[in-house]
C-alpha cells in the first residue's frame, strides 16, 4: 500500500468552551497513511479534536499542521480535508450523483473531470450506477457509503470521520467497518476516526490514542494497548478486564505487590510507571488468564455463568465484594460446585496506577460540542 495521505501534527493543542476545558494540551502525530482511532467515553474531547482538525473550531492555543503546514487558521473548505459526519449531512434534494460531485462543484472542476470522478468514487464504495437515485431511496449503510464518497471524492490530504457508524445495527455496522478499512488499505489515505466503541477501534485502527477528560491517555497499537495498558483506566476501557483495586505495599524494579481490597492474600505482577508505595492502585488480570482450580488458596462464589457458543463466561465473587470475570472453552462445562478456587499465573498480571482525575463536565462538554458544530 502506498501512502497518499499527509502527516497530521496537533502541537500543544487545548480549547476550552467557556470555563470548561474540553482538551488539555495535546502533543500528538498522525503518520501519513496512517489509520488512527481517537477511543474515549463521551466528553473526552474526541469530537473536540477533531473538530479542531477539520477546522470547524480554532483552537484555544497550540497549533495543528498538515505536512508540516500550519493550517490553524485556515476554514475548513481550505485545508483540503475530507469529513464524515455521524448524521452524514447529505443533502436530501440532490440525487445520489450530485452529492457526491457537490465538493467538485464547489471547486470549480471542469464538467468532464467532475464526472469522471465522481463515477469513480461511486464505484470505489460500491454504489455505480446508484448515481441518479434520490438519498431516500438508499438504506442507511448505503447513505453512509454516498457520504464517504463525497468526502473522498475531492482527493484530500486526510479523512476524519465523527462515528460514522453509530446510526446503523449491529450486523451492518460490522459490514461497514470492514468496508472503511478495505478503502484505507487500498488507497492508504491518512484517517483519523472517532468512537467511543472498543470494537471498532481494534478492527480498524493501526494506532488507537485513548482519551479521558481531555488529555490522551495512551497511544499505541490495539495489541499494546490490551497487553500494556498504562493505567487501570486504559485496562478497564480497552477489552474486559479483572482490575482488582487495593493499596501498593512493595516496588522493586519491574516487579511490584498489591493488597487488594478485601482480601488476604496479596498480588504480584509486573510493575507500570507512576506506582508508588501506600498509594492505590490496581492488578490488571485479563478473564483469559484466570483459572479455576480446586486446590487453589483464594475462594470465590460462582455468581453467574453465560453460554456465549464457543465461550463459557463467568462471575464469581470474592469475600471481600469484588468480582473476577472468567473465560474459558465452553466444551470444558460449567462448574458444578458454587464454589470455586482461583489462581493466574504472576506473569500474566500487570499492576497499574489507579488515580482518578476530575472530570471537566461531560455534559457540558458535548452540550458546547453541538453549539459548535458547522
């Protein structure tokens, strides 16, 4: 795949609406070619950024670069960017053909050109010969794809897209993910994707920066993530997780020990930046990882047990009130005895910083988001 998108730089990047800030600084790249999902809760300041980026809101302070150009105050229709909406703000009055054409129109492209285009990136979402249906003639996944060929039509610099697919059901929701990705890797265009779902973030992305309140939480790659989160909230918010909350008692190097909560016995695994001892923090133990054995020292209550096909998943509740989650093989069967002994392997835990940060106001923050939007 040759890439035809162009780098993205946010340089010290913060906006605030009113007294409440929406983005703290952000320092971050977008690789030309490069497919980044920006995975937050509502009110993280995804749509913010990317509002920023498309140039709908100028931000605060800090700058945003396109192949090393400044284009900060440059409007939208300037910097050569292509968007997708959530909504898909098509126009209901033009047909299928004049949708897509209408950035061409709007840059004065010459009537064969226009034409030429246009059927092209009909045919490249797989809508030739759609062109002269009316937008209420198509189904949903169809308007959205009219809405990624209008936005990639006018050969930009880079796609952003504003959870495009939060508007479609599940099942064509998973086809149309697919369908993104299949453009991306075809023409390589830089992509930079909004959601707040973890499951199209991981199908998707080749990086995924995690937002919380603001600020990115983490950047990497979904494995990286999942394998190596920085924080419980990265672990909690990225794929199932066991985080067992409680108090660090030792640090030695890359190695650290956790009273949990509640419980007896303490828990060692490997050790991430930003612990210190007698501060709160938490063992990360991914479902896959916990075993069930009757010898086993810790003791937990069978709470619940879900048939998910090929996967049995398990809650079972420790003394002290917290709740493990267990996967394993359904041909396995569930277990007969309410209770059950539990154990992992050290190796496979992580323990991480368990600190809250205040939140700036969710709801405010999504509330100004709107007021904002072009």
């Amino acid at each position: 795949m040759i890439a035809s998108g162009q780098s993205i730089r946010f340089a010290g990047v913060a906006h605030s609406f009113g007294a409440v800030r929406a983005l703290l600084p952000i320092e971050l790249e977008v690789r030309p070619g490069e497919f980044l999902t920006l995975l937050g809760p509502s009110g993280s300041g995804k749509t913010t950024l990317l509002n920023i980026a498309a140039g709908y809101i100028t931000p605060g302070t800090g700058r945003v670069l396109v192949a090393g150009r400044d284009v900060t105050d440059l409007p939208p229709r300037r910097r050569n960017i292509g968007m997708v909406f959530q909504n898909y703000a098509l126009f209901p009055h033009l047909s299928v053909f004049e949708n897509v054409a209408y950035g061409l129109r709007a840059r004065g492209v010459a009537a064969a050109e226009l034409d030429r285009r246009t059927d092209a990136a009909l045919e490249l979402v797989r809508l030739g010969g759609y062109g002269r249906r009316a937008i209420r003639q198509l189904s949903g996944g169809q308007q959205q794809r009219v809405a990624l060929a209008r936005a990639l039509v006018i050969e930009p610099d880079a796609l952003l897209m504003d959870e495009p697919l939060g508007a479609l059901d599940r099942q064509l929701r998973q086809h149309v993910q697919l369908e993104i990705r299949r453009l991306h890797r075809a023409h390589g265009r830089t992509t930079i994707y909004v959601t707040h779902d973890q499951e199209e973030a991981l199908v998707m992305s080749d990086r995924i920066a995690i937002m919380r309140d603001g600020a990115i939480e983490q950047t990497g790659s979904a494995q990286d993530l999942y394998r190596r989160p920085v924080n419980a909230f990265v672990a909690g918010f990225l794929g199932e997780s066991n985080l067992l909350r409680g108090t660090l008692v030792a640090l030695d190097g890359a190695r650290a020990r956790l009273k949990p909560d509640g419980i007896e016995r303490t828990i060692d695994g490997a050790a991430s930046e930003g612990l210190s001892v007698g501060r709160r923090a938490a063992a990360l133990i991914r479902p896959e990882a916990v075993q069930l054995s009757p010898t086993a020292a810790l003791k937990a209550r069978l709470v619940e047990s879900v048939y998910l096909g090929d996967v049995l998943s398990m809650r079972l509740s420790l003394a002290g009130g917290q709740v493990v989650l267990c996967r394993r093989f359904a041909r396995d069967g569930t277990p007969e005895s309410e209770t059950q002994g539990i154990d992992w392997d050290p190796r496979d835990v992580h323990i991480l910083p368990d600190e809250a940060r205040e939140a700036p106001g969710r709801e405010e923050i999504k509330s100004a988001e709107k007021e904002e939007e072009i």
